[in-house]
C-alpha cells in the first residue's frame, strides 16, 4: 500500500469540471451552493485513514458491492439496498467512513450539507435536493453524503408546528426522489447525524435508508490507534520526525471520552505550540509526552466553551 497520491487523468479532470459547472447552475437558479454542496469525482479518503471502528468500517465497506458488483445481489435473489444511516456523536468519523466508502468503489461523491442548505434554503430545500440527486443519479457510479440529516427536522429554523409541517414535505420531496432511484442503478446514500431524536422516521423506512450504523466514541485503543494516524501524517507531511517516543499508559487516561477530531485538535494544537515558540526564535525540540498533557488538560478546561459554541445552538 502506497500513500502516493493518485494524479487526476485529464478527463477527471474534465468530469469534475463538469460537475462543478452543473452545481454552479443549479447555484443561479436557487442561490449560492458554496459550502453547502461539493462534489469530488475522486475522493481519495481511505479507510486506512481511519482509526478504530472496526465493525463500523466493515459494515460501510461491504456496501461498496451496491456501486461496485449490484449483479451479486441479483445473484442472490435480492435487490441491493438504497442507503445507510451512520449516527454517532460529533468528530466521531462519519464524514470519513462516507468518503472512504466512494473511494474505495471509485465513485462520485456528492456531499450535501443539510445544515447549511436549510438555513439558507429553508423549506425550498426540497426541490434543490431533488436537482441534485437527478444529478447524481446520472453519474457512473456516485454516493450521496446527506450529511446532519437531522437538519431536515427545521428546528433550527422555524418555531415547532411550522417547522414539522415544512420539514414534512421538504422530507417528502427527498423520500419520493429516494424511491425513485432505480435498483442496480448504482447509486447509495449515506446519511449521518449525530442526533437520532431529530430524524424523521421516514427517513430509515423500509427501502430507504433502513441500514442503521453505530459510530461510536473510540475506545483507549482505538483513540491510540487515531493518535498514531495523525502523528504519521502530520510526520508525512513535515517530511521529518516530530515526536518523541510517546508513553501512551500517561496519554490515554485523561483523553478518555475524546472523539478522533478532539485528538486530531489536541495534536494541532501541540504542533501550533511548537510553531509559536519557533517563531519568537527559541530552541524547540520534538513534542514530548509532557508537552501533549498540558495540551489535553488545556482543551478539557475550555472543551465546555467550545462545545456550547460549536453545538449550543441545537441544544
Ligand atoms: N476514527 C477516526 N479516525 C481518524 N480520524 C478521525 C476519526 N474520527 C475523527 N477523526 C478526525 O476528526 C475529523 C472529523 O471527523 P468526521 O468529520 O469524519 O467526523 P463526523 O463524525 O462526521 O463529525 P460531525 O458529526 O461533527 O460531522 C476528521 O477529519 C479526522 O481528522
Ligand atoms: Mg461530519
């Protein structure tokens, strides 16, 4: 297995183009899509990437016969199925299993912001999200990354009994695009949220997104396993060692409950330091032990802050 990154051929290049133009399109008629909708012809996220979920990554993984090989449900007297729901907390690698799930079946990935899309879109939601699918149906092969499909619920938007009403027919609309999606078309959807309470039922119906998929917080050993992905790729990239030998029987305590993006921002936050440092002309050596302690303890103390900024608004 290499890292190399895969150059794009030319006529990539010229379907990714192309996608862009349609998106931009659709962008006139509705309203800027930037950062709400992105399309990767090749993503390249691989479940080498990601640390821990073991069951999870297998359970993603073997869906890739829906894009790759429908025939072999056909085989076995069966249809294959439309789509998944992945629920976890946040930073938990939702988003991650998704991509790595386009990648390794060489397909397009649309990735649909669903919170970003209903605050600006609202209700309209609905008919834009019906454009895009059409979209991505057409695609050789695509995955559809309804990503926070607990937005569609518009709590974030509307007081309670109009939010339920609009957020009815905006779910409609995506439910009668999702049963239109031919078997053997070679097109799956993954859905995420980190708040099952928000889904609409309808959603995980029979037909429709009726595969459920834990993403759990990782445990001592996958938070190891997380940490060490990081250190090799932050190492990778600097082109030169980093670290110091890690002592992980005096990491792993106090990182306890940590999601992978909190361990990916404890790791940030300890090279930022050696940055700064760098930078005001001192001497600074490889990031010890020590060092990443004083980075976790000083995130758990402002952990709480962060959090009621980053997800208070839906609590
Ligand atoms: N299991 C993991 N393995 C490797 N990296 C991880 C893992 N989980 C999280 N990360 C890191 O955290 C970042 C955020 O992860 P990701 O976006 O996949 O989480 P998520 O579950 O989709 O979160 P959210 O619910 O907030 O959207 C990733 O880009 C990655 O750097
Ligand atoms: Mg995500």
């Amino acid at each position: 297995m290499t890292d190399e990154k895969i150059q794009p051929t030319d006529q990539e290049w010229a379907i990714q183009r192309r996608l862009e133009d349609l998106l931009a399109k659709l962008g006139e008629k509705y309203g800027d899509l930037t950062g709400r909708v992105e399309v990767k012809h090749r993503p390249d996220t691989s479940f080498d990437q990601i640390g821990g979920l073991r069951t999870a990554k297998a359970a993603v993984r073997g869906f890739s016969t829906v894009l790759t090989n429908p025939e072999l449900y056909r085989r076995w007297g069966i249809t294959p199925p439309k789509g998944v729901l992945l629920y976890g907390p946040p930073g938990t690698g939702k988003s991650l299993l998704a991509l790595a799930l386009a990648t390794i079946s060489a397909s397009t990935f649309f990735h649909l912001k669903l919170r970003n899309l209903t605050s600006k879109f609202g209700p309209n939601t609905g008919d834009l999200l019906q454009e895009i699918l059409a979209i991505a149906v057409q695609e050789a092969k695509a995955v559809i990354f309804l990503d926070e499909a607990d937005a569609l619920s518009l709590e974030h938007l509307l007081p309670a009994p109009q939010a339920r009403e609009a957020s009815a027919r905006l779910v409609a609309a995506l439910a009668e695009r999702l049963d239109s999606i031919e078997d053997f078309s070679r097109v799956f959807v993954v859905a995420a949220t980190s708040r099952t309470d928000a889904v609409d039922p309808s959603l995980v119906a029979p037909d429709r997104l009726d595969r459920l998929i834990e993403v759990p917080l990782p445990d001592p050993q996958a938070q190891q396993e997380i940490f060490l992905l990081k250190k090799a790729r932050a190492e990778q990239d600097a082109g030169r060692r980093l670290f110091a030998d890690l002592d992980f029987r005096s990491l792993l305590p106090p990182m306890g409950g940590m999601s992978g993006a909190e361990i990916t921002e404890v790791i940030r936050r300890a090279l930022e330091t050696k940055v700064h440092r760098a930078g005001a002309g001192e001497e600074v050596g490889l990031v010890t032990t020590e060092d990443l302690l004083q980075e976790i303890d000083g995130y758990r103390r402002i952990k709480e802050v962060v959090e009621k900024i980053r997800y208070g608004q839906y609590l």
